[in-house]
C-alpha cells in the first residue's frame, strides 16, 4: 500500500466533510452549515476511503463517516507501533456497519445521512419505526412514546388494544423485564432522541455524527424487537367467545 497517498486521500475526506455556513440566504431554523464537499465529490472520496478500508482491515467492510477516515488515520501512522509497545496482537475494535442497521431504520434514514443531515436521518427513522408499529398493531391513532407503552404492556391485550410479545409468560419476571425494558427503550429513544430534533433548532441541540450514528443503532434495535414480536389481541366480533385471545406471526416489513 502506498501508505503516503491513502492519507492524503483520507485527510481529504475529512477536509470535505467539515461542515462550513450556508450563505444567510440559505438558512432556515434548524439549517445554518453544510459539508465543505459538493455531493459528488464527497461520493467519490467515500468510495476510496472505502476501499483504503477495506485494504487495512482485510475485506471487512464499514459504513464511511469520519469516525472511519480518522481511526484509518491512526492505523496507519501509529496502529502498529503502539500495539507493537503494549505487545497487543488483537484485531481493531469492530465499528457499527451502518448498512446492517434495521431496514425499517436504515431506509429510511440513508438518504439524509448520505447527504450529511444526520438529524434529518433520525427524524426519518423514528417516523419510519412509529408507523410501522401503527401498521402492525392497527392503532393509527396514537403513536410513539405512547403506543410503545401500550403494546408492550404487560396486561392482557383488551379490544382495541393489541399487545406485542417477545416472549411468553412461562417465565413470569423474564416476560415482566423483556417487555418493560422494551417500552422503556422505546420511550426513551422518542424522549430524548426524536423530540428534541423535532423541537430544538440544531445550534441549541448540539449532536455528533457517532452520537448520532448510536442513536439510529438504537432505532434499529427497537424496530427489530418490534418486527418480530407476536401481536396478540382480542376478538372484537360479537360472535367470538369473550375473551378470546388471537395471536398474529409477526408481520414482514414491506420493501
């Protein structure tokens, strides 16, 4: 590897993703900077960065963001003679794979993030994660913090008011953790990531690309309990037995 031109290369990513102001004329509330790279040159120094990736770390393949570009960086300039000092022989520290995210999530949110509006990329996916549970429970008429709250309660399901299950009662503390854990992270992530992007204007709501990155990690986490949980409700016919219950396979996310 020509070591000398693939940090030439990464310093220039970094050079380009550096975010700069928009002419006033360009800002709104919650817009004020944008990368100093066009959109296309970003693309291409990505696909490098890519493939110097690639190189360093044997065919494994990583999402590039910064946090990439400057630990290739390090591994190139110091990696080895530090692990060399301290006799360490392990592989780097795996990194999050962005493209391994949830679909639900990642969908959703690769166009924005591509485009380097990382909150953009989490507003879409908390919408895209909160209408998909609507869809699968059919409770269009609340959402969120409390929907999350009200199908991984651990009551019975009521008429109307469908439950999701990961687990079954046979261990009750363990379906008492699972699914309150669940409504907690649920709730949280809507709390304190979703809301204040949604009502905090970008320079009073200071946020990282890997805080960022963390945050959609943990979107993917919950789509995921949320995809393959069992809805469990009770029949609303006038025909049905009181109180019957019915168990639904979890729905396939439509592509």
């Amino acid at each position: 590897m020509d070591v000398e031109w693939a940090l030439e290369q990464l310093r220039n990513y970094l050079h380009l993703k550096e975010r700069v102001p928009l002419p006033k004329e360009e800002q709104s509330h919650n817009r004020k900077t944008r990368a100093r790279g066009s959109a296309e040159e970003l693309r291409n120094a990505e696909l490098i960065v890519e493939a110097i990736s690639r190189a360093v770390y044997e065919g494994s393949r990583f999402y590039v963001n910064p946090a990439l570009a400057e630990r290739l960086v390090w591994e190139l300039t110091q990696g080895d003679s530090v692990r060399e000092k301290l006799g360490l022989d392990a592989p780097p520290a795996p990194t999050i794979n962005a493209h391994g995210l949830h679909p639900w999530v990642w969908d959703a949110a690769m166009p924005h993030w591509q485009s380097g509006n990382h909150r953009a990329a989490l507003w879409a996916a908390s919408i895209n994660v909160n209408s998909r549970t609507q869809r699968k429970v059919a409770r269009p008429e609340i959402g969120e913090s409390k929907l999350l709250q009200e199908v991984f309660g651990i009551t019975d399901p009521a008429p109307g008011r469908p439950r999701l299950r990961l687990t079954d009662k046979s261990n009750p503390d363990h379906f008492k953790d699972v699914h309150l854990g669940a409504s907690a992270l649920g709730q949280g992530l809507y709390s304190a990531v979703r809301n204040p992007i949604n009502h905090i204007a970008e320079e009073d709501h200071d946020m990282s690309e890997a805080e960022a990155l963390e945050a959609l990690a943990g979107f993917s986490l919950l789509a995921r309990w949320i995809d393959r949980a069992e809805v469990v409700s009770v029949d609303k016919s006038p025909s049905s037995n009181p109180g019957s219950v019915e168990s639904h396979s979890p729905l396939l996310p439509p592509r």
